[in-house]
C-alpha cells in the first residue's frame, strides 16, 4: 500500500478529492466548507453548512478589532491555531474550568458550558463565539443575544448531539447576527475549529496579497 508521507502533499491530494466531491460553491465560502469536510471524512457535511452573508467580513473585523474569541470547550480552544491567533495577535478565551463556574453550574444545575457563556458575557460583545460542543451554551448565547445583554459580532454555531443541538441552531439563524452553521444533529469541536481556522487562513492570505483560486 502507498502512503504519502509529507503532510503538504497529503493535504493537497485531499483538497484535490474533495474539491471533486463537493460540487460548485462560490469563493470564499467554499474555503470554509472545504476545510469542514476535511475534518469530518464526510462530504455530505457539504450539504449542511449554512454560512451568513456577511461571515467572513465580520471575521476579518473581529481578527483586526477586538481581537476576541470565545470558545465553549477546552477542545475547541486547543483547536484553534495558535500560531495564526499568535500572528494576529487574537486572544481565544474559554471558562469551562474556572472554579466559580463548576459552582455555580452545580449550584444551578446546568451544565458547565452554559455557565461558562454567562460568566464570560461582559467579552462576547463584538467578538467571535465559538459553540463547538454544547447545545445548551448555544442556547444561552441566543437567550443572552435576544435579551440585548450581548451582541456578538459573528457566531459559529456547530453543537453536534440529539438533545436540543439542531433546535439552537435553527435558532441562531433566525439572530440578527453573522453566524456559520451546520444544520441537524451533526456538528462537533472538530467542525467548530476547522471553520475558525478558516477564517483565520482567509484573513492571513488577505492581508498578505495571496490570490486564491
């Protein structure tokens, strides 16, 4: 059996495949949905993603402004490219472990996530949230976004699960907010990092010239 052995050439044979089996999506969207496919082995995910308009510029005000994002999980965070966040200068922020937050999840019996969001509320306005894992921290964010406490500036959105995931993300499609989404049950950290470290390669090849085809 032949291997490739160089990462390069391992991920350029694979954009190759996928390029093939997604079908025709308009630049700079299909970036995105490339690179989510690429995490998932499934080109059906192709299908799935919903992206806002206005996603990708928003992106690139948030990496030049207030260099902010919000991650759900530790996973997620681990996730994210610390070499791009580092080059841009972008701080990624999640509470999951703080000690105030365990309590006050066990106090009020909700998950760690979405006590997580609430405590981080005073950051998520006009910065980039990350939900990669948790229905309920979306759900918080959409209950937190609708009662005018915060406004992010762009959301991604990909809880994957059978409880509750596909209904917080039909909800976050309906906020006057810039989101990236990925419909029904499917979703996961996996997704969530590769969509931000999308828009991380976008903003950078921007900023330097790059022309992509």
């Amino acid at each position: 059996m032949n291997f490739l052995p160089e990462p390069g050439a391992i991920e350029a044979k694979s954009m190759a495949i996928i390029e093939q089996l997604i079908g025709d999506f308009s630049f700079p969207e299909k970036e995105i949905i490339k690179r989510v496919v690429h995490a998932t082995g499934d080109p059906e995910m192709a299908g799935l993603v919903e992206i806002h308009p206005e996603a990708v510029r928003v992106a690139r005000q948030v990496f030049a402004g207030s260099k902010k994002v919000i991650t759900d999980v530790k996973m997620v965070k681990a996730g994210i490219d610390s070499r791009k966040t580092a080059q841009l200068g972008v701080a990624v922020y999640c509470a999951i472990d703080d000690p105030a937050v365990v309590k006050e999840a066990e106090e009020k019996r909700v998950t760690r996530a979405m006590a997580a969001i609430s405590a981080l509320a005073g950051l998520l306005t006009g910065s980039m949230v990350v939900i990669g894992n948790a229905p309920t921290a979306l759900a918080e964010l959409i209950r937190l976004t609708e009662a005018g406490r915060v406004k992010p500036a762009l959301i991604v959105g990909t809880p994957v699960g059978f409880v509750g995931a596909a209904e917080a993300k039909s909800a976050l499609t309906r906020l006057a907010v810039p989101y990236v989404t990925v419909h029904g049950t499917k979703g996961g950290s996996a997704v969530a990092v590769s969509i931000v470290n999308a828009l991380l390669n976008l903003c950078i090849r921007e900023d330097s010239g790059a022309i992509l085809a």
